[in-house]
C-alpha cells in the first residue's frame, strides 16, 4: 500500500534552504538524507519554493585568452579530423588497388599475396603515394 507523506511548508522551505546553501549536493542527495521517496519531489519544493534558476544550470566564465584557446583547439580539432580522413581514404584507396593488381598478376588470394611477399613490399612502389 502506497502511503502519501504531507509534509509542512516549514519543511519543505528548510531543505530548500539547506540545498540552495550547499549543505546537500544535490536533491536526491536532500531527499536521501530526509527519507523522501518521490524521485522528484524536493526538486519540485526547489522549482516552487526556491531559486530555481540555480537547478541544473552551469554558468562558465571565460576569458578572452580562454576563448581564443578553445577556438584554436577546435579549429586543430577539424584539421586532425580532417587528416585522419584523408588518411582512411588513402588506406581504402591502396587496399582497392592492391586487390587489383593481385588480380592482374593472376593472384586471387590477397591475403596469402600479402603473407607471402611481407617483407618485399614497399611504400615507394605505390602509384599513390608519388601522386602527393
């Protein structure tokens, strides 16, 4: 059986004022301490009876160095991103051609092809790789 608990206002608007004053982590945290059991209650006693504005809201202040930092670290962010792609392409691009040349020196195997001249290979004999 499901009991409803009332609790007074007086209470209600002293947990309030302990998690607004940092004493409680959070509202879970609150309601732990006190026993409430609705998942959300004490953050609805927070939304009604408190500053609500201070519930899950993170401010960041930056300054104008932290700003340009972090634009820089994006704009590096895209170029990485940007070579790692260049470099899927490239090894998608060498694995096709390898496929056919294989298949043009009569070998269907590329795998056994690729075990049986491992150490001869090199990077220089690939057409792609003189094109850059």
């Amino acid at each position: 059986m499901n009991e409803t608990m009332c609790y007074s206002e007086a209470f209600k608007l002293q947990v309030v004022a302990e998690i607004e004053s940092g004493r409680h982590a959070s509202c879970h945290a609150a309601a732990a301490v006190y026993g409430i059991r609705g998942h959300d209650t004490v953050a609805r006693w927070v939304r009604h009876y408190g500053k609500s504005h201070l519930l899950r809201m993170v401010v960041r202040v930056e300054t104008p160095d932290e700003r340009r930092e972090i634009a820089r670290l994006k704009a590096h962010v895209r170029e990485l991103e940007s070579a790692l792609s260049d470099a899927h392409l490239e090894a998608r691009l060498e694995r096709s051609y390898l496929k056919l040349a294989c298949r043009a020196a009569g070998e269907e195997d590329v795998e056994a092809f690729k075990k049986k001249h491992a150490g001869t290979l090199s990077m220089r004999a690939s057409p792609l790789r003189s094109r850059t």
